[in-house]
C-alpha cells in the first residue's frame, strides 16, 4: 500500500485562502452570478472565417450551458463525430456567453441550423472556413459583469479600481481550476505521489488526467505569485528571469544590462513563474538563482514537482500579471457593473477578486 504524503494531507482551501493580494484583501463585500445575465462572456478572435470550406463555423450563445455539452450536441444534429467539432476554450457554466464552434462537414450542404433546439442555446452566425477551430485560437474574452450588493460606495472603490487600471492585478489561476472545494488537488496529489506509468495507467481518462496535471501546475503557479507579492517583486524582474511579452506566449530573458523598467511600468511585458514539468540545468541556466528561489517557495509540495517532471510535462513559464484592458466601471446605488477585456487563459474571477470580498 502507498502511503499518503504530505501534501496529500494539506487543508488545500485553507492555503488558497492564504494566497496574497496585490492592494490588500477588500473590505468590501459583494456577490456575483445572482443570475446569469450578471456574468456575460464575448469570445474574441484574430481569425476570420473567409466564407468558404470544409469547416462550418456557428457563433453559439449559450446561457446555464457547459461548452463540451454543446458541442456533442452540435455534433449530434449534424451527424458527425464529436472529434470534428473545435471549439477554442471553455466558457462559463453559470454564465451568457458567446463562442464559436466549428463542424467539419466536407461534402454536401450543411443542416438547417435554424432548427437546431438545445435549452439556453441560440446560433448567431453561420459561416465556413478552411480549418477546424483549435483549442486556444482565441485571442481574449471581453466581460461584462455586475456585483451586486456592493458594501462601499463609489469613492471607496475608486483608488483601488484605479490602481487594477493602471499596474495591472495577479495572474492567479480561477479557484473554478481546482474543483469543486478543491477536491482536484486531492486527486492530483493521489496521482502523482508516484506517477511512474504503472500508476499513471490506472487513470486511463485522458480528459480527467490532463485535468489534474493542469491543477498541480496551477497550484505551484499561484503558489510562487502569492510569495512573490508579498515579497514586492511580482512586478519587478529577477536577473536573466524569462519576461513574457503582453498578450503572447513569447519570452525572453531579462538580464542586468537592459533597462526594462519602461516596459514593466507600462504593462508591455512581465516577470513568470513557472508551469512545472520536466526541465534540465541548460533550460534554467540563464536564471538559476530564481529558480532555486521557486523550488523552496514550492518544497511543500515536491511531490507535486516530482511527479510532473516524471510525467513529462513540458517545463514553461506564464506571466505573473494580467493587464486588465478597455476597464471600466459605474456603480449604482449597491451594484457595480464592470467591463474588461483579458487575454485567454486569464480569469475573471482573478480580478473581482482583488476588488470585492466574495462568498465562499
């Protein structure tokens, strides 16, 4: 019988409870998703479908609608397998949100989509293009979210509303990332206190396995922006630290001779933590010290650390801030309404974080 770890043994909400804040934890309470029209998601795109090919894109709004579900039911209606439905990220349960979804459909015409019935789904826009949508082809999401009964008036919220505009807030995972009270860590640990194949075999879910790989690397993320803020080095570079470039996965590594103090100031790139995986002394080399400094902040969690590296994960590095950008706000009486654009992979729940204390 494996015995459990330590970290399998840790009170995960507790910790997480723990993680800092930027501009101090809010003293203002308030409440999100009273109803779905309080959360509203508009997918964004680079790529515009030029009209002609193989693959049918739909422009889906969907309300109390999970992205996965929607697409085996696109798949259905069509009669084609659910592998040739894209989709590029997953959207908000609890939430009105607006995403394209694409069906390969080579021959022939394509179904009446104006008969397609699904609860709390409605088709837009149809078009064709020549490639599938992949996961990740979306470029940002632009929100528009109302907090409701807000504790603080306008001029308590101001400064700190100001200050998210202005320097940007942390790049913490959503807690949505961990499961349900954080049960996925539980899990993950589970799997990767000994992740040598024997036992990566029994998870033979492909879909739950990436689920809880994702979770343990979010984990170690938010584990090191945490201790970097209250540091007071989360906006400011370590020498040689990989510096991602705002609203891209590119990196470069800072060093002492460049002056990037602009740059920063301006939210054009920022300092990383890392994505554990596997990783060797020549990938870390031009940032040594600082990634010694990770692996103490992230010690009580080596087998975390352990096993992805053994799962072969590829080691990369994700910005520390999320530029909130086309922010603005208008509060009424005890609502806020909010309206920000982030880039993908970023979350919502990050920034209202910062600015309003929310119900467990």
């Amino acid at each position: 019988m494996i015995e459990p770890s330590i970290t399998s043994q840790h009170d995960w909400l507790q910790l997480a409870d723990e993680w800092a804040y930027a501009y101090t934890k809010p003293a203002t309470c308030g409440e999100i998703k009273s109803s779905p029209q309080d959360f509203k998601v508009k997918e964004q795109m680079d790529v515009c479908p030029c009209g002609d090919g193989e693959h049918i894109w739909l422009l889906v709004k969907k309300q109390q609608q999970n992205t996965e579900r929607v697409a085996k039911q696109l798949a259905r209606y069509a009669g084609v397998a659910y592998r040739d439905v894209g989709f590029s990220g997953l959207k908000d349960f609890f939430a009105v949100t607006e995403q394209w979804f694409s069906l390969w459909i080579p021959k022939g015409g394509q179904p009446e989509w104006a008969d397609f019935t699904m609860s709390g789904v409605s088709i837009l826009q149809t078009t064709r293009h020549t490639r599938k949508i992949k996961r990740g082809t979306h470029t940002a999401n632009q929100f528009s979210i109302k907090v409701n009964r807000i504790s603080a008036s306008p001029h308590q919220l101001e400064s700190r509303l100001l200050q998210i505009k202005e320097h940007g807030v942390p790049n913490y995972f959503g807690l949505q990332r961990f499961g349900r009270k954080l049960d996925n860590m539980r899990r993950a640990s589970t799997l990767l206190e000994n992740a040598a194949p024997p036992v990566s075999r029994k998870f033979k879910d492909r879909h739950l396995r990436g689920l809880l790989l994702s979770s343990a690397r979010s984990w170690l993320f938010n584990s090191i922006l945490s201790e970097r803020i209250r540091q007071g080095n989360w906006q400011a570079l370590w020498p040689g630290e990989p510096a991602n470039l705002d609203g891209s996965a590119s990196t470069f590594n800072a060093n002492d001779e460049a002056d990037l103090t602009e740059r920063l100031n301006l939210l054009d790139i920022h300092p990383t933590a890392p994505l554990f995986g596997e990783v060797s002394d020549k990938d870390v080399a031009d940032f040594i010290d600082l990634y010694h400094w990770e692996g103490e902040i992230v010690q009580p969690f080596q087998n975390l650390v352990d096993g992805l590296s053994k799962m072969r994960l590829k080691y990369q590095r994700r910005p520390l801030r999320m530029k909130v950008r086309n922010f603005e706000w208008q509060q009424n009486g005890n609502q806020l309404k909010l309206d920000f654009t982030l880039n993908k992979g970023q979350y919502a729940t990050s920034v209202l974080r910062e600015i309003v204390e929310l119900p467990n």
